[in-house]
C-alpha cells in the first residue's frame, strides 16, 4: 500500500511539473509574441538608405527569356 501512494505521489508531482513548465512556455511565448507584434519590419527606411534590387521590367521578353533568367539569377 505504501509502494501504491509513493507512485500516485511522483505522478501528481511529474503532472504538476508538466502542467507548470507548460504554462510557464505558454506565456513565454505570449511575451515574445507582444514584443514583436509592434515590430514595423516593412517602414521606409530612414537616412541615406540605397535601393540594392531592380525588378526586371522588359515587356517584350518571351517567356523563354524569363524562364531563362529565372534560372541564371535564380529567383
């Protein structure tokens, strides 16, 4: 009887232990969450800011030509 309580005893410690760690990680990355919600990734950018990519705008490019360059660039 008492090798019965000491194992429902480390299950409910094991189970406590689990539900804690994850509240603990719910929150954690709720926190996280928060914290880069807010977060403007796409904003223009400020001071001397150089655009580093051109699009290819060439309206008499046949298709071959563009799967051509799509596989020389890589894009």
């Amino acid at each position: 009887m008492k090798a019965w309580i000491g194992i429902v005893f480390h299950t409910i410690k094991v189970f406590v232990l689990f539900t804690g760690c994850t509240i603990l990680f719910y929150y954690g990355i709720m926190w996280i969450n928060e914290e880069y919600q807010n977060y403007h990734r796409y904003d223009a950018p400020e001071g001397a800011a150089v655009k580093v990519s051109t699009s290819y705008s060439n309206e008499e490019a046949s298709w071959l030509d563009r799967l051509i360059l799509f596989y020389w660039i890589g894009e």
